[in-house]
C-alpha cells in the first residue's frame, strides 16, 4: 500500500522544551490512523505540523511523494476537525457546513444536497437555522464534523473530535466515523487519548509517549504484543509479572524466584536466557485453578460485580494485586485462597 503521507525525522521543540522528538511515521493511503498518547505526549503536535498550523524544527513531510514541509495549510488538500469546533458564530448551521463548498464554487442544487446529507449524518437536520451560540457544545463539534465531511477530501485530520458528546452519541458518532471512511476512501488520521476509541475506530495505532513513538501496529498488535511496559500497561489493563528467564528451564523465575511460569514460544529479541523480563497477562486470559495446578497462588481481596462477569482482585505478594475476570457462578469469596492459570501462548513477554 503506497504512502499518502510520510514524516522522515520530523521534530518541535519550543527554546528547551521537546515538544516532538524526530518522528518517522508513513501513514498509508486509505487508512485510519489514530494518534494514541496521555497529555503531553506528542500527538496534537504531529498532528498540527500535518495540518501546517504549526511550523517544524526540523525534518522532512512528504504528502502524495511530494515536500510539503512548509506548504501553506490550504494548499495540502487536508480537511481538519478541531477539538475546539472553529465555527463562525455568524453563520447559521447550514451556511457554515455549505461554506467549504461555497469556496469550491458548487453549484447551488447540488450544495444544498451534500449540506442535507451532511445533516443527517450527524442526526442534526432540524437545527439547519440556528447560529452556534444556540448549541450545545456536543451539538457544535457534530457540525464541525458535518462541515469537514461534507467536500470529502482525501486526507481528513480529528482532534479529539467526540470529546464534548455523551456516551451514546459518541458510540453512534464512531459508529458513522467508520462508515464515512469506508464510503469516501480517505485517509484518516484521528488523534485521542480514549483507548477504547482507538481500538474501535482504527486500522493502525501509533501510541506515543514523551514526544515520541511507542509502538505503531494494528489494535490486535498491540493489545495482544505490548512490545514496551508502557504499551501493556496503557492499551487495557494488563498483569505485569517482573522475573527473570531461565538458564536451562526455557520458563521463567518470577515474584524473586517465588513462581515458575511456562513462557510463550514467540519472544522479543532480547527475550534471552537470564534476561530480565516482565509477562504480560490480560485478566480475561487468566483463570481460577486449584492450588496444586497454579502458576500463582494467594488470597482474594476483593471482588467487583461487573454485569456479565466479575474482577477478581489476588494478593500474590506483589506491589499491585493480580485481576482475573470470571463468570458470576464461579467468583469465589473475599478471603479465599486461591490459585490462577492462564494459557502461556495467550502472554506477552517485555523486556526490561
């Protein structure tokens, strides 16, 4: 798949502040990239250097092949979504989703087409005439999105663009999120911090962290393949078990050589004999077993009623408990001594 856009050592830094370290990123064409990351840890940056709303320190942006470093913002061919809706407040609902066509000389009956499509896509098709300051804020941003969507470019950059909905109309607005880049082929390159939405939305996750790249992959690839203790920890919740391999065993000694735990054939490079390591185990992996057949052993500490199943909180004599997930008929009592298994191939394995 070729590139629609490539960053090579792209970079911003603010006197002594890092606000990017020197990124290389190619962002395929078609795709759906989310930029993933805490607060502060890059991604509003690369996203707004994309945009050309903010200047690079240093490095090279290719979009379609071509340099575009430092193109002016409007002749990137690149739609925008701001986290802060950029509406005109003089302009009625539907002259400012018409006004990206207006610029772009559309004929009369067909803008008044693509502004009606526009509406319903974001359910806002009775609020065509008021001006911004009679919305809500989750109202504002469904029409910024209407307004980007509506001339169909070819590369759409979100910031943060369902932050101000509630619940369900987020869902539903991730929901058409996904059908419009299906149906308009462009690429998309969304940024947040909301884990679940990027692995409902995305086709590729960059997570970032301190101004740079953490891991770039598919959402299984790093839900299932932490390559870094901060990539298990961020995406999900995950049980990090810190020990060493083996010499002969080909297992590991974890808990300061309190539990012998079997190891996943597929191991990271520096995964080797009396390396140290931490093992990864999501708590939907884990599962209650009886002592004698446990890889971990302890007491229950709590357990939390989570609707179709529960979390079960084990001391096992680590700094942070162990969480499984079980069903209903199965938890056992706060108390409880118990014993926790898990399929090793079903572990990832962080080097230290």
């Amino acid at each position: 798949m070729t590139a629609r856009l490539q960053t090579c050592a792209i970079s911003k830094h603010y006197d002594n502040v890092i606000a990017l370290s020197p990124t290389d990123l190619d962002v395929r064409d078609g795709e759906f990239l989310t930029l993933l990351g805490p607060s502060g840890s890059g991604k509003t940056t690369l996203l707004q250097i994309l945009a050309g709303l903010v200047e690079p320190s240093g490095g090279t942006l290719l979009i379609n092949g071509k340099d575009a470093t430092h193109a002016p913002a409007g002749e990137r061919g690149i739609g925008m979504v701001f986290q802060s809706y950029a509406l005109f407040p003089h302009l009625s609902v539907w002259e400012n989703i018409a006004y990206p066509l207006r610029m772009r000389k559309m004929d009369k009956p067909a803008m008044a087409a693509a502004v009606r499509d526009a509406l319903e896509m974001v359910q806002m098709g009775s609020y065509a005439n008021r001006l911004p300051r009679e919305l809500s804020g989750g109202q504002q941003q469904r029409i910024a999105l209407a307004r980007c969507f509506v001339y169909k470019p070819s590369v759409i950059l979100l910031d943060e663009p369902l932050g101000a909905l509630d619940k369900k109309l987020r869902e539903h607005m991730q929901s058409e999120i996904r059908s419009l880049h299906k149906d308009l082929g462009a690429t998309f390159i969304y940024v947040t911090h909301d884990q679940e939405e990027a692995l409902n939305l995305s086709d590729r996750i960059c997570l970032m962290n301190q101004s740079k790249i953490e891991q770039i992959g598919t959402p299984e690839d790093l839900y299932d393949r932490p390559a870094t203790a901060f990539s298990a920890q961020f995406i999900g919740y995950s049980n990090l078990l810190s020990g060493r391999i083996g010499e002969t065993s080909g297992g590991a000694q974890l808990g300061n050589g309190r539990f012998a735990v079997p190891l996943p054939a597929q191991r990271p490079a520096g995964a080797v004999d009396a390396a140290e390591i931490s093992l990864v185990v999501r708590p939907e992996e884990a599962r209650l077993a009886s002592v004698d057949d446990a890889y971990l052993k302890g007491i229950v500490t709590d357990v939390v009623f989570a609707g179709s199943d529960c979390r079960v909180l084990v001391d096992i004599g680590e700094s942070r408990p162990f969480l499984l997930r079980c069903g209903r008929r199965e938890t056992p009592s706060v108390g409880a001594g118990v014993g926790v298994r898990w399929n090793p191939e079903h572990a990832a394995i962080v080097t230290c």
